[in-house]
C-alpha cells in the first residue's frame, strides 16, 4: 500500500512570495489532515478534511493560508504572503475515519504522515 | 499548562539497553492513545496505538496507559542504534464522530550509542 505522497520535499522562498505545497493519500482515506512542526516542537493542526469538506480550520491563519481538497483526494496548502515565522516542516496525514466491521461500525483514529515539506522563509 | 507533557531530552543510553519514555496529560477526554517515531527530516510514523489502560506490547516496544494517574509511557527493549529519533506521543478523545483531533507532545530525542 503506498503512503501518503508529498511535494515538494523542499522548499526556499523569499518573505511576501507565495509557495504551495500538494498531497495525495493513502487510497481510501477519506480524511486529510495539514500540519506545521516548528522544530523541536509536536505537529500543530492547521486544517481538517473529511473528504472534500472542512471539518476544523480554527487553527489557519485565514488571512495568508489557504487550503482545498477538490474532488475528496488530493490536496493544495498555499501561502500567501510568506512570513519569516512560516519557516517550518508541513506534514500531510490521512485516515480511513470509519469501516463497518461485522454488525458495527469502527473508527480510526490513527493518522498516517506523508514525509512533509520543508519550508525556508528568508 | 499544556494538555500534553513531553520532556524533550535527548534522552541518551547505550545499545542494548531498556528505554522509557514518557507523556502526562491533564484532559480526562483524553481516551485513545498513539506513539510515533520521527527521523530526522522524515515524516512522523506510527509505532504503536492503544485505548486501554495495561500494556500492549509489539515486538521489542511496549505501551502502557494509566488512566487514572494521566500517564503514558513507551518501553523500548534491546535498545538499537536505528531507533535514534524523535519519539511523539499523541492522543484524543473517543467520540462517535470520529472528528477528534490529535494533540501531541513536543517529542523526546533518543540517541541510542552501539
């Protein structure tokens, strides 16, 4: 089974330049999480996707953030303008969120993570 | 306070031997319960997951969940250099809509010397 796919791997843009970062999921996975790891720090959730609507954005700067999932698979996280303090890795994880099994119905919660996107902002 | 309690170490220890690492948490929603390993400039990946208080135990790791004292610890045994790395321990509470979200701890760095 693939993993969660990434790209850029890398990445190094000016501040007030925009970058965008895509992810693909784990086939199946109806739910998409974006996260940004500052380092030294746990993953801080930035958006929620339960296929190809928002489930929790509280945590996205709104007025330079911006994410979609069209069509409930891939996703875009872009930035516009970049400030210096978005320097970090943004992680992009998925899960199945629920399966019947037998006569109920499972939830999973486990997240499985994509290898991120390191961003510099110079 | 935050709602999840990491120490970051590093934590160092020489090969072979037995590793304990360890979260405390302050929200008794708090039900379900993760681990994840973090290499350097990869992407968090998932060790292990439990919603029971006891231990459950995977080859060389164990995880062990005490509810009442909000207390989770991972157990490494036979310690190996490859498990150098970032340890995350993760955790959320049980709902039926399955929307909750992970709250991490900010990782423990562990350097395993041969």
């Amino acid at each position: 089974e693939a993993g969660v796919a990434q790209s850029p791997r890398y990445k190094i843009i000016e501040k007030r330049q925009s970058v965008a970062f895509w992810c693909n999921p784990i086939s199946g996975h109806a739910t998409l999480y974006w996260y940004q790891q500052i380092l030294g720090q746990g993953p801080k959730l930035l958006i929620q996707f339960q296929n190809n609507g928002v489930v929790d954005d509280s945590q996205l700067p709104k007025d330079r953030f911006s994410a979609e999932r069209l069509k409930g698979v891939d996703s875009t996280l872009k930035i516009q303008p970049a400030k210096l303090e978005d320097s970090a890795v943004y992680l992009c994880a998925s899960s199945l969120f629920n399966r019947r099994e037998g006569g109920t119905i499972r939830i999973y919660y486990e997240q499985y993570f994509g290898p991120g996107t390191r961003l510099t902002v110079t | 306070q935050k709602e999840v309690e990491q120490d970051p170490g590093p934590l160092s220890v020489p090969e072979g031997a037995i590793v304990s690492l360890n979260c405390t948490y302050s929200n008794s929603a708090f039900q379900y319960f993760m681990w994840y390993r973090q290499y350097s400039r990869k992407g968090p990946e998932l060790l292990m997951y439990t919603y029971s208080s006891g231990n459950k135990e995977d080859g060389r790791f164990t995880a062990q969940v005490d509810k009442s004292s909000k207390y989770i610890s991972l157990f490494i045994r036979d310690s190996q250099p490859s498990d150098s790395a970032t340890y995350l321990c993760a955790m959320t509470p049980i709902g039926n809509t399955g929307f909750q979200k992970l709250v991490f701890g900010t990782g423990t760095r562990l350097l395993v010397s041969p």
